[in-house]
C-alpha cells in the first residue's frame, strides 16, 4: 500500500514540475486567461508549498523502504 502511494506521489510531482511554466511569467500567462487558480501569485506559491511537501514525503518513503527488510 505504501509503494502505490510513493508511485503516486512521483506521479503527482513529476506533473507539478511539467506543468511549471519556465519563462518568467510563471503562472501569470495561465491566471489571465481564467480565475481558476486564483492570483498568480498565490497559484505560483501553493504550487512551490505543494512541490515541496510532496518531495519530503518522497525522500523519507525512499528512506524508509531502504532501511526496511
């Protein structure tokens, strides 16, 4: 159960980090069309807040199943 959530989480960040746009706008370009995601600003930050929660929960999935037996 726990290695189909780590797959999942890759899954997730892997598609967090794809969707990132990389020219210096950000999210501005994507906000301006729709208020789906709110301001750029809070957009741009909740998704660095997610991306760096989900890659905590990577590593110590990765550490725990390497210290498992």
């Amino acid at each position: 159960m726990i290695k189909i959530i780590w797959l999942l989480i890759s899954i997730l960040l892997l598609a967090l980090i794809l969707i990132r746009i990389p020219n210096n706008a950000g999210l501005t370009s994507f906000t301006t069309k729709s208020n789906f995601l709110g301001s750029a600003n809070s957009a741009e930050k909740f998704l660095d807040n997610l991306t760096w929660f989900l890659i905590v929960c990577y590593f110590l999935l990765a550490i725990k199943f390497n210290y498992s037996i």
